[in-house]
C-alpha cells in the first residue's frame, strides 16, 4: 500500500505599504519644516515624529514592498526611513540625552556630510522616480533641494534654512496627497485621485540593439 504526501503551497497577499510609507514622510516633513521656517523652536517634540513616523513608518514599508517585489519602493522608503533614524538620533544626541559629553562632540560638519551623501543617492533616486508618476518626481525633487539646502548650511557654507524649510513643507504637501492617493485608490480599486503619469523620459526594460551583420562576399 503506497502513501502519498500532498504538498500545499499557501501564498501571503501583502497590503500595498506605500501610503504607510508616504504617510510617515509627509508627517515627519510637516513638523520638521515648522522649526526651520520659525514657526516653531527647538528640536525635542520633534524626535518622537521622526523616529516613529519618519522613520519606522517607512523601514516597515519598506520591508513589505521588499515582500511584494516592489523594488524602487523597497529601496526608497527604507533609505529614507534609515535616514530619519540618524536624524533623530543627532537631535536627541545635541539635546543631551546621550549626554553631555556626546553633546560637546557632536559636529555639525560631519552631519553635513550625512546630508550630502544622502543628495547624492537621491540623484539617482531621483531619475527613477520620473518614471513612477509625477507627484514622486516633484517630491524626490525637492527632497534633493531639501537635501542640499541641509549640506551647505551644515557646512556653513552659506544659511539656506529657510530654502530647506519651504522644500520640506512643500514635500509634507505633497505627500500627504500621495498617501491619500495611494490610500483612496487602492481601497475603491479604481483611480481616485490621479498621481500622474510617468515622465517617460527613460523607458524601462533592455535597450533596442541593432545588430549588423557583415557577410563576406561569395
């Protein structure tokens, strides 16, 4: 009498993580930019939203668009969410709460470099972005503005607060759309509110190749 064994694959469907994901950035953004542009002072009220909204919102989102093959949200959203855990982490440090002698070390300059390092990832973060929708492209833009604003203030270079305050509520702005794009869309299945189509500046997939064949004569 022969037995059979019956192998049974079950697969996970995976919830789209992208407005979790954008939601986090454009709350972060929104708090953060009101201490740049004046509105409000001091950093300590904003390292819990960078560390959870900023930062765990968008490493979580990242790790389950890793699960659905999503590469270019994977990537994205956990860089962006390493980032914010930095930068909480460099606030909390200048507060003291690491203590003192952590505080008296701290070294804006080589925070700057931290911020240039990142503008120059986001380039290319950047140029893919063009061919997701528009309203990423205009982000990843201003990310790259916000960026560089932060490196050559850190740097005092020259003092582009305010330039990287506007960029930062701008990407709040617009990411509190995305998010409730993606959220909306989703949820009805259907387009609700349109994000835009990809630039197509460059198309995906290998490049055409014209391949000539040199015969000899007969």
């Amino acid at each position: 009498m022969s037995t059979e064994t019956t192998h049974v694959e079950a697969k996970i469907t995976v919830a789209d993580p992208t407005a979790l994901g954008v939601f986090g950035l454009a709350m972060v953004t929104f708090v953060a930019s009101t201490q740049k542009l004046g509105w409000t002072s001091g950093v300590s009220a904003l390292v819990p939203w960078a560390f959870f909204l900023g930062a765990f919102a968008q490493v979580i989102a990242g790790i389950f668009d890793f699960k659905k093959n999503n590469y270019f949200g994977a990537i994205v959203l956990t860089s962006y969410g390493l980032f914010w855990f930095s930068v909480a982490l460099s606030w909390a440090i200048t507060l003291g709460w690491l203590g003192p002698e952590f505080k008296a070390a701290f070294s804006s300059v080589q925070l700057g470099w931290g911020f240039l390092g990142y503008f120059i990832f986001s380039l290319f973060i950047m140029i893919a972005s063009f061919e997701t929708n528009k309203v990423f492209a205009a982000i990843l833009v201003l990310i790259n503005v916000l960026l560089l604003s932060l490196a050559l203030t850190s740097f005092q270079v020259i003092d582009l607060h305010h330039v990287a305050g506007w960029s930062e509520f701008a990407i709040s702005l617009l990411g509190f759309y995305a998010a409730g794009a993606f959220f909306l869309n989703n949820f009805f299945g259907r387009t609700i509110l349109p994000l835009g189509a990809p630039l197509g500046l460059i198309k995906k997939g290998p490049a055409s190749v014209t391949v000539i064949n040199n015969r000899r004569p007969a």
